[in-house]
C-alpha cells in the first residue's frame, strides 16, 4: 500500500504541477515528520510513509514544468511560406482520401542557408504519391496553427502529442532515407498482414478484422464506426490499447481452460499473444504501454502474487509519467490504465462471483461448466474494462450507450475468434491467398455476427446518449461511486441471480445437445459442419441466375457502376473514395469472388478514378480498358505504375469495339472517336469512355462526363443511343444531357450519380426538367437520395431495388 501511495501522490503532484507553481521551499515539507519518529516510535512507519508522499508529490509538482519543451518550428507558423528538411517519425496515416504524415523537423531555409531547427509537424496530403517512415523531405509551404473545431480541441490534441504546426500540401521532395531497419520491417509486415485481409475479406468485414486485429481503423466506413459507438462496442477496436487488456484476460481464461495451471502455461501463452500483438500493429505507443502493463500483472500471476498485480500496475503507471507527464492528459493513456485497473481489480470478482455461483447448481467436473464458466470469464473480462472506461470514452467522444453492457455480452465470445482465426488468416495470405480465402470465409462467419450485432443494437431507439459535453463532476462522481461498489460487490447477488437463472434454465438444453453430440461417431466435426452449412445457406442466393445485373454505387460526388453478367464482373470507374467503391463492390459481390474480369476507367479524373487503385490492390483484375489519353495527377501516375506491376492487359477504348458477356449480352463502345476530340473546354471528359450494354429488349447508355458537345458528336455520328436506362452525365451537370442527345436516346428511366449536398449544385435544375419531360420524376433515380440502386433484367423485364 505505501508504494500505491507515492505513486498516487506522484501522479496528483503532475496534476497540481501543471496548474500551480508552487514555490521551491515547500520541497522541505518532506522532512517536516522525519523528527517526529524518534518521539513517535509507534506511529514512525506512518511518518516515513507520509514524508516519502510529500516528497514525490512536491518532486513532481517541481518536475513537470522542467518537462516541458517548446517548438522552434512553430514561431514561424501563419508568417508566409517557409523551407525546410523533415523526416518521416511514424507510418503515415492513410485514410480514405487524404493522408496524414507526421514529421519532426531538422534543418529550416533563412537567407538561402540551411540552419538547425526542431518541433514536430503533421502534413496533410493526397493519397499519392506514397510516403514512407525513414523518407528526408524537403518541404516548402505555408505552416500554420492547428485548427480549432466547434466539438473538439484538435489544437490541444495534437499538442499532448508535441505537435504544434501543420502544413497542407507543400511541395515536396524525397533527399533521403533513413529510420530503424527494425521499425521499417515491423511496419512492413503490418502493411502486408493489412493487405492480406483486404484481399480475401469484403467490406465491411475486411476493415472491421483490420481494426480488431491490427488496430488500424482509418479505412472503417462512417456508418460503421457510427454504429460502433452507439452500440458500445468501439472499444473493441484496440482503442487505446483497451483491446489488448481485454485479449489479455481472454487469453488467460481460454489458455487456464485447455491448459489448467500446468508449468503456467496460460500466462506465456498470453505473454506471447500480447508481445506479437503488439509487434504486429506497429509497435504504436498506446499498445506498447498496454503491453508494458499487461506484463507486469502476468508476472504477478506467474509468480503466484496476483495480489501485488495492481502495486505493478500503478508503478509502471508512475514511470511512465515520469518519462513523459504529458502522458496523463492522453486519452489513450487514461484508458489503457483504467482498462488494466478493469482487468485486475473488477474482472476478478465478477469471474469469482460467478463461477462461485455456477459451481453450487452444476457439477464442477461437468462439460456444462467447463463452458459456462470460460464464457463466463471472457464476459467478466470485457465488462471489466468496460465498467472502468466508459466515463472516459464519454466525456472524450461524447456519447454513452446504453446498450454497451449488452453488446459487450453478445460480443465477447465470438471476439477470441476473430482475434485468433483473423490473425491466422492474415499470416497464412502471406504465403497463399486461396488457402487464406478458405480460412477467412471462417473468420468472416464471426465478423458478420459481430456487425449484425452492432448494427440492430445502434438501431435500437434509444441506444445512446450524445452530448456536446458531459460535465466532470458527474465522472468524478461515478468514480466514487465504484471505488465504494468495489468493497461491497457482495451487494450485487441480484445480478449474479439473474445470471444463475439464466444458465439453470439453459441447462437442460446444453445437456441435451452434449448427450446427442456423444453419440456422433465423429464429435469433431460437429463445428465445421456448422460452418459449411452456414456458408452453403449464403452461397446458394449469390450463385449466378442468368439476369443482368447493374449497380450504381453510392460512391458520393463521383461515378462507379458495377455490371454481373453470369460469373463476369465488370467495374465502370471506381468513384472519389476508396472506402465507398470497395464498400459497394462488396455489396454486390460474394464472399468468395475477388475477381473483376474487366475495369473500364472513363476518363482520368479524381472523381472517377480515386478508388480504382484501392481497387487493384484487393481484386485479381484480368484486363482495364481507358481513353487514349493521359494525365499528369500522381493519382493517375499511381495507376499506371500499379498496373505495370501487376502486369494487367490493358486497351484503349475506342468507337465501334464490341464485347460479348457470359450470358449473350453486349456491350458497345461508342465513344471516344478514332480521332480524339480536341479544342473544347474538358478534351479528357470529352474523349471518354460512353459504353451501351444491351441484353434483348433491355439496354443501359453509360455517359460519363460527356458534355453536350460530345453529345451531338455522337448524335452526328448516328451512334446507337437508344436505351432503356441512361446513366445520367457529368452527375446531372447542365452542361450535358442536352434534349437533342434525349430524343435520339429515348430513355425510360433516368440514374444519377451524385454526392449529398455537393458544392457543385448537381442535378442542376433545367437537367432534371428536361429528364422529367422523357422519363418522368417518378423514374430518376437518384445515388444521393436511394443510396446504392441496383437493376435486374433478364432482357424482357427489368427490376429495380434501392437500399433507401
């Protein structure tokens, strides 16, 4: 306890420290009851305790402003454009179409010589050119003070992190390469394991594994992450290293299970897990600290001193403030702590209470048991780390759930599955993608019931609470309150009776099910029948039926449509967002298919190309078909280098080129010319691609970004326009869809793509009057308005199905 206690007074000393100076004298505070010992033998332990106290509380007081460090970097902040050298400290950020680089500064440009400088910087930057940890840059740009939001202080953020200047797309160029050799492999075997589930898992499942096993959650949709919150369960996703606590106990509980307390073989087993956990997600500062901490309670647990486990805990807490204080106003910090204090403290009884109460209804040797009780400790493991962080997670991100405690309950045990069958699913696509695609359609089983969960809890009417702020008293007060639950847990003999009830009722059930399972000649095979039969009910809807299918993607302000034609999959341009197209594609794919038979790209601009990189690098793409033309985008340079190292055949579409599909559809390439267009305001929207596909009586016109010059170019030409669907151009832009290019088209439905409140106001107006005068308002549909909007035709009838 008196080791507890000056590390309390060490962190309280921080805390005051950076409020209060507090003048030097009162250092001798410390020795004030060192005389009173010899006259107080009795009460000496008492007086030692509390001089050691003052002296870590004044030592720290005095310490943390010696701590702090100022940016040089940062006086030069909103004063014009600056020169400067810079490397690469941290993996870059991607996310889905911007990157975030952060940078620690060595030399700065003043009166064209290069002077010593230092502070930290983050760069924001397009999603290519790629940037490497290790890169030398030299930047030039405006740097500025970070920004300000309504609902959160990004400016001090990024400061507990010692960052205080940014810059937004300087010029750049790579003078060099440095960094650790052991850094650089470490976060190559991440990006490899990451690229190894994004090529056998569809989304959201891909970006969900990701998160879970690799603590990477930039790619995560909105909606998902959204649904994450509300229904409790983000904290599943390794923030801030809660998720490798909670792998911890579960490992500890599951290793106990099939090992007993032989040679501790559970404790080394969860050693190892968390350590390669930690390796495999980038050795990121938040895991490192987790794992620190973990360690020390498993050396508690291996030396047979799980008692003494939370004295190990507030130490490592204490060093670690002590080599960074800024530490305690990290989130991140905060919440590995309070989920380690979760793990030790909470989880315990919570697991002893129940397993108490299980073992006086069921037989402690029984199968029955064995199974309850390791669900039982997986739950008591998560619910302990929960019941301590939440408050944090409120006041940080600003919501609580309610349905937290339920969500943890239905969750918890399919977690170590997707830990485990996930991470063996990344490592074995290192070495064979078809054999990890069979190992991941396992994994995906639990994924999906993880979302499933997720999403019908978030959909709950009141599942959580927003708030732009929850007050800190009431925190302070819950804290309170469950230091006092804590000594008197006993009190809770409602919930333990309501769990006891519960699996006495279920008893006769899995007794039932254990007697049938015995008789089986082959029990092991019990759970991968369960599989197949699981997957055979979702394949058998996905197999190939002899319709024509064509989505439009909901990619926002861009265009991507996906045609199925038998087992052939086409992709027309791949939208602005890598997330969206890949999101979408997996909407209409099947699990198992990651094979795109053709991509046709337009014409090189962002918004119809910014998500086929992402693209190639998740699917076996066979051919891509584009215009003749080129671009000098990084974006489009990106492309082609990709394409030449996949070694993808490529052609060039031109007027007149007809291919035949699977299932006896066509597909006719009308545009661009033979002779490019050259001379109008857009020469690459212009000369791009405009494909009919035509099954029968049905046909689809694919427009692109035509404008109306185009459009009569085609006229002139007495192209084939007529078709059943038009794909509206350019988004619904006035510029194109002109009434002469609909008389010749003829069209009896109307599908735009467009983005939600988009800045260019598309559809303009006089382009939906004058569809509305063809097809009628009650036949456009709209990206924008219906979500992903999907065609069905077996070329006589055609169906239409919208996801809102």
């Amino acid at each position: 306890m008196l080791l507890i206690a000056i590390c309390c007074a060490w962190v309280l000393g921080i805390f005051l420290g950076s409020i209060y100076h507090f003048p030097w004298i009162l250092i001798l505070t410390a020795i004030a009851p060192v005389p009173f010992i010899f006259a107080f033998r009795k009460a000496g332990r008492y007086l030692i305790a509390s001089a050691l106290c003052l002296a870590a509380f004044f030592g720290a007081a005095f310490y943390y402003p010696a701590t702090l460090l100022s940016s040089q970097i940062a006086s030069l902040n909103n004063r014009g454009v600056v020169e400067l050298k810079a490397a690469i400290d941290a993996p870059p950020d991607i996310r889905d179409n911007i990157t975030h680089v952060e940078l620690s500064a060595r030399e700065i440009k003043v009166d064209a010589q290069w002077q010593k400088t230092q502070g930290k910087i983050l760069l924001f930057l397009p999603s290519y050119p790629e940037y490497q940890y290790g890169d030398v840059l030299q930047l030039k740009g405006n740097l500025e003070d970070p920004p300000r939001f309504d609902e959160f202080d990004y400016q001090a953020y990024l400061s507990l992190r010692g960052i205080y200047s940014t810059m937004v797309n300087p010029s750049i160029d790579v003078i060099d390469h440095e960094g650790s050799g052991f850094f650089k492999w470490v976060y190559s075997l991440r990006d490899d394991l990451s690229r190894s589930l994004f090529s056998v898992l569809p989304e959201p499942q891909a970006s969900l594994a990701q998160g879970i096993i690799l603590g990477l959650r930039s790619s995560l949709p909105d909606s998902l992450s959204n649904s994450l919150s509300v229904s409790g369960a983000a904290h599943l996703l390794a923030i801030s290293g809660v998720n490798l606590s909670i792998i911890a106990g579960i490992m500890i509980a599951v290793g106990h299970w099939l090992f007993g307390r032989r040679h501790h073989i559970y404790v080394w087993l969860a050693l190892f897990i968390i350590w390669f956990y930690s390796l495999i997600t980038g050795m990121q500062a938040p895991v490192i600290r987790s794992s620190i901490m973990t360690t020390l309670f498993l050396f508690a647990e291996l030396s047979g001193r799980q008692k003494n486990a939370h004295v190990a805990i507030a130490l490592a807490a204490a060093i670690m403030l002590g080599i960074d204080p800024q530490l305690l106003w990290s989130t991140s910090f905060q919440l590995t702590f309070l989920a380690m204090t979760g793990l030790v403290v909470i989880a315990p009884v919570i697991r002893n209470t129940a397993s108490r109460a299980i073992y006086a209804r069921l037989n402690e040797e029984s199968i029955t048991s064995k199974i309850v009780i390791l669900i039982g400790d997986n739950i008591s493991v998560t619910l302990g780390a929960l019941i301590v962080v939440w408050p944090v997670v409120a006041y940080n991100f600003n919501i609580i759930s309610f349905v937290s405690p339920l969500s943890t309950f239905l969750i918890a045990p399919a977690l170590p599955f997707i830990i485990l069958l996930g991470l063996l699913t990344a490592i074995t696509g290192l070495f064979s993608i078809p054999l990890a695609a069979v190992l991941g359609w396992t994994v995906w089983i639990f994924l999906s019931y993880m979302l499933w969960i997720t999403n019908s809890l978030a959909s709950f009417p009141f599942a959580a609470m927003f708030s732009d702020s929850f007050d800190i008293n009431w925190i302070k007060a819950y804290y309170t309150c469950l230091g006092t639950a804590i000594l008197s847990i006993l009190n809770w003999k409602k919930l333990v009776n309501i769990y006891f009830n519960l699996t006495q009722s279920l008893k006769p059930t899995i007794s039932k099910v254990i007697e049938f399972s015995k008789t089986l000649p082959v029990r092991f095979l019990v759970a991968p029948l369960l599989i197949a039969a699981f997957l055979t009910s979702y394949v058998a809807p996905t197999l190939p039926d002899g319709n024509l299918h064509v989505s439009l993607l909901d990619v926002g302000e861009g265009d991507s449509i996906f045609i199925k034609a038998g087992n052939q999959n086409i992709l027309i341009d791949g939208g602005p967002s890598p997330q969206a197209v890949c999101s979408g594609l997996s909407n209409c794919m099947p699990l198992w298919d990651r094979n795109l038979d053709l991509i046709i790209l337009s014409h090189p601009h962002l918004d119809h190309m910014g998500g086929l990189i992402e693209v190639l690098q998740r699917y076996r793409v066979l051919q891509i078909m584009s215009s003749s033309l080129n671009s000098e985008s990084p974006f489009y340079q990106e492309w082609l280098n990709l394409i030449s190292i996949r070694k993808i055949k490529t052609v060039f579409a031109r007027a007149g080129l007809q291919i035949t599909l699977e299932n006896g559809a066509q597909l006719e390439i009308l545009n661009p010319p033979l002779a490019p267009v050259s001379g109008l305001e857009s020469d690459l929207e212009n000369n791009g691609v405009v494909a009919r596909l035509s099954l029968n009586k049905v046909s689809f016109l694919f427009t692109a970004d035509i404008s109306q010059e185009a459009e009569a170019g085609l006229v002139s030409q007495r192209a084939n326009l007529t078709c059943t669907v038009l794909k509206v151009a350019h988004h619904g832009s006035s510029t194109s869809t002109s009434s002469d290019f609909l008389i010749r088209a003829k069209p009896k439905i109307a599908m735009i793509s467009v983005g939600s409140e988009n800045t260019f106001g598309h559809p303009s107006g006089d382009t939906l009057n004058r569809l509305n005068k063809f097809v009628g308002l009650n036949n456009i549909y709209r990206t924008d308005k219906s979500g992903l909007i999907e065609f069905t035709t077996d070329g006589q009838r055609i169906w239409v199905k919208t996801d809102r």
